[in-house]
C-alpha cells in the first residue's frame, strides 16, 4: 500500500493491529482517527527518466570559448592583420622604397613594372596572413619585416596568440571527453517548460491527492493543467507506469525515490545494462511514519525507539544493506581496488574536430576550382589573344611577298 490510501482502509488495519508498518504520510486527517509516530523515513519525490542515448559531439570544438571571446578573437586577427598592413606600408613610403623600385626598373615595359610591383604586394599582404595565422594556430613563421615598430606590434600578437591556443586547447580535452549523454530533463521545470515531456503519475499515489486539491496555484496548478491535458497520463499499477519509459521516449514517471530505486535495481538485475536513472533534481520532500490504533499506550514507547534508531543511522544503514543499488546505476565509483575500464575516444566525441576538417576541405577545393577556372578563363584569353595577334601578322606579310614578286617579274 502507499500513503495515498484512504482514511478508512488505515482505520480498519489500525483496529486490528498494534502496530501498522507501513508508509503512511502524516496528514491532519489521519491524526483524528489513528496515532503516528515520528518519521522513520525522511525521502523525497523524483522523476524517473530513461537514459540518453549518446549523441554527436558536434560543437565540442566551439564551447571552450564563450561567443564574446570568439568574437573579440575576430576582430582581434582583423585588427592586428589592418596595423601591420599600415605599418609596411607607411615604413616603405618613408623609405623611399616605391621610388627607387621604379628608378631601378626603368628598362622594363611600364606593364611589366607595375604587374611586378602588385605581385610584389599581394606577396608582402599574404605573408602577413600567413604570419597571423601561423602563430594563432602554433605553426610560427618569419616577420615579414625586420623594423622596429612592426617587429614590436608582431611581439604583441605572439604573446597574445599564446594565451589564446593554451587557453583554448586545455580546456577543448575536457569538452572532447566529456560525456555527450545529456538527460531528458533535470528538474521539474523541464518538464513544464518543454511541450513534448509527457509526465506519467499513479492515480493512488500521493502526488495524484495532492494534485487533486481543489485551491491549488502556481507550479502545482501548472503541473496540474499538464496532465489534464496528456491522455493516459494517469496509471494504475507500477508495472503499467514503469513499461512507457523506455530509451528514446520522452516519458517521466514521478514516485517516491526509494520505489524508484527499486525499480531501477529490478530492470538492471533483469537486463544486465542501466536503462533507467533518475533525474538531477528531486521534487517535493515527503516522510513515512508508522500507524497505531487511536490512543495506543505504545506511539511514546516507539516514537522514541524511532528517535534512537535515527541517531545512530540505522535507518539508512538498512536501506544500503538490504536495498543496494547497481554501481552501474547509481554514479558512485565502485569499492574496492578494481581498475576502472577507461573507454577509447570514439568518433562522436571527436565530430567536431571532424567537421572542421571536413570545412577546411571543402573550402580548400573550392578555392582549387576556382583558381582552375580562373587559369583556364586567362589561358583561353590569352590563347585568343595569340591567335588574333598571329592572324594581324599574317594579313601583312601577304601583301609584301605579293608586292616583291611583281617587281621581280617587271625586272
């Protein structure tokens, strides 16, 4: 029996028995009609969820950074990219530089020289690029110039570089390994807040009575709506609660922890494996006491004997003994001296680095095919460009040869 049974049934055991062992919740309506010790037990209600099945680790290699430090990261690179840009290109003009590359390449074509001259700086931009990038991704590279004031704003974005990769990969092995099995809900509010969480309750338990009440408010009221609203939320007997929980579904059934303890340590002996757990947070608090006939001469005798009981810990120390739970099953670490079984990396929690792979790829060939189109428009143009300039040469040269064999036959 629970402590949702009605008065009458207790009255009627309590007549025939000295003592009623049994969790019956103290309430002011059985108080008028039988006797009740102390609390024996002090428990709470939880929620019985099944366990997650485990899913892709997709953003695992976004999540060490919060998107304020990504973002500042961003305009960091564009920043420091921008400042040595200005600065080669200030140290150039102060130098004379341009100047004396076009003094010394006055021979050349004027086509020439500035098609040299723009290679030249898209060189001197990329190596730039590739200075930023190599450092912030620990691969170096050589300061594209040997000046003071370039040299001192390329030290500052080493040093930061380095706080940014040894900040960043330190905390990605945690993120990689840790585990992707996120629970169906947490807390009450879950399941609430989420449309889909269809919520499962006995209709003899004692969350179902108190539902019932007529002046609720608040979460009660809300929790009440939600199952009015979900058909066959309401169950009979335990098995008929236990059977719609199951992996991949998005069933909860509340009950008192202790049964839903035990119903995790059947389904674990049964199938070998932990299907079921409980959530993160408990519900509402709730305490067991035992019954004796109205005005009993022994509810002094035993409420102090369940006094004594709970002071040394007997109570809990019986729960343990003759109620234990899986190790498997209850997220504390086994006793004793086994050595732990450490699972390999699989490829979920590795999907993220994967994914960044597999973009740095595609990208990589995009940019491939696009220089091949490009190569292929350019040799095309300047295929054709050759055929008209032959064909512009061969329209002379015929008129010529004409003209002299005319002279010599009139010679």
């Amino acid at each position: 029996m629970t402590g949702g049974d009605n008065l009458t049934q207790n009255n009627d055991l309590s007549q025939q028995s000295e003592l009623l062992v049994h969790d019956t919740i103290p309430t002011f309506q059985y108080n008028k009609i039988i006797d009740m010790t102390l609390p024996w037990i002090y428990d709470h209600f939880a929620f019985l969820i099944p366990v997650p099945d485990e899913t892709a680790n997709i953003n695992a290699v976004v999540k060490p950074f919060q998107w304020p430090v990504w973002l500042g990261l961003g305009l960091s690179i564009a920043c420091v990219i921008a400042v040595l840009n200005l600065i080669q290109r200030y140290l150039e003009y102060r130098s004379g530089f341009e100047m004396n590359f076009k003094t010394s390449n006055k021979t050349q074509p004027e086509n020439l020289a500035n098609d040299n001259q723009l290679r030249f700086k898209k060189w001197q931009i990329g190596k730039q690029y590739l200075y930023v990038f190599g450092n912030l991704l620990s691969q170096g590279g050589l300061c594209p110039s040997k000046r003071l004031p370039y040299r001192l704003v390329a030290g500052v974005w080493t040093l930061a570089a380095f706080f940014f990769v040894q900040s960043y990969t330190s905390t990605l092995f945690t993120y990689v390994v840790k585990p992707i099995n996120h629970p169906l809900i947490n807390s009450i509010y879950d399941v609430l807040e989420n449309k889909d969480i269809n919520l499962i309750i006995r209709e003899t338990g004692f969350i179902n009575t108190l539902l019932m009440t007529n002046n609720l408010t608040g979460l009660f009221a809300t929790l009440r709506k939600k199952l009015d609203s979900i058909p066959n939320s309401r169950c009979v007997s335990l098995p008929e609660c236990i059977s719609p929980i199951q992996a991949g579904s998005r069933n909860v059934y509340i009950d008192a922890n202790v049964y839903l303890k035990d119903v995790i340590r059947n389904d674990f002996k049964k199938t070998g494996t932990c299907n079921l757990q409980l959530a993160k947070e408990g519900f509402i608090g709730t305490m067991s006491s035992l019954v004796l006939p109205k005005n009993s001469p022994y509810t002094q005798t035993i409420s102090q004997g369940v006094l004594e009981i709970q002071q040394i810990g007997l109570v809990d120390f019986w729960d343990t003994w003759f109620r234990p739970m899986p190790p498997q099953c209850n997220g504390k670490p086994q006793s004793g001296h086994k050595k732990k079984k450490t699972s390999p990396l699989s490829l979920k929690n590795l999907t993220g680095a994967f994914l960044v792979l597999l973009v740095g790829l595609s990208l990589s060939l995009l940019a491939y095919l696009c220089e091949k189109i490009i190569s292929i428009r350019e040799q095309h143009g300047s295929r054709t460009r050759r055929n008209l300039k032959q064909c512009r040469n061969n329209l002379i040269e015929v008129p010529s040869k004409t003209t002299e064999e005319e002279l010599l036959k009139a010679m």
